[in-house]
C-alpha cells in the first residue's frame, strides 16, 4: 500500500469512529464525505483491514442496508450480533429501517 491509501485509510477509521452507538453508515457516504465519492469500495477494503484498530466496522454497510462486510468478522453471526446488541434490528443480512438509523456524516459533521 502507498502512503496515500494509508492516509485515506487513517481518514476512514477517524470518521467510522464518530458513528453514534445504534446508528449505521454505508461506504459510500463516507467515501463522499472525505470527497472521494466515487471511492466507496476503497472504504470497504479500510474496513475489511481495521482489525485491532478499535473501529466500529460493524456500523458501515452497504447503500441498501446490506450486512456485506461480515465475512470479514469473526464468527458466522458476528457483525449482525454486534448491531442487534445496539439495538439494530436485523433480518436476512439486511439493517430493518434502514432510513431511520443511517448516519450521514456530510449531514451531520459539517
């Protein structure tokens, strides 16, 4: 990895740690709010890499709601655990009203 995508990734892991408890993102609303819109899978790939460094992964999903990212957690149920243990009700991979607990942070860090 270059120096860039380090910094980009340090961007990423500064803004999902700002995701409120019970409260869930997508990788493309961070993407477009570090200015990199069109950037959402780079998001996923610094998700996917957090491990140890005390993120809140769990809390970005995909633009539908979609748990993408859990095989990426340890254990067959982990992400999906850790959302319902906040209070994010979960059915079939997909976060259940979805509108109400998604976090933008362009709207709510400016």
């Amino acid at each position: 990895m270059t120096p860039e995508t380090l910094s980009f990734f340090d961007k990423v892991y500064e803004v999902a740690k700002l995701i409120p408890y019970g409260r869930v993102t997508s990788y493309g609303a961070i993407a477009n709010y570090l200015g990199a819109k069109r950037s959402s899978r780079m998001v996923g790939y610094a998700m996917t890499s957090s491990h140890g460094k005390d993120v809140p992964a769990h809390r970005v999903v995909n633009r539908v709601g979609l748990l993408t990212g859990k095989h990426h957690f340890d254990g067959t149920n982990l992400m999906q655990q850790l959302l319902e243990s906040e209070g994010i009700s979960v059915l079939d991979n997909q976060v259940q009203q979805f509108k109400q607990v998604f976090w933008d942070p362009a709207k709510e860090l400016r």
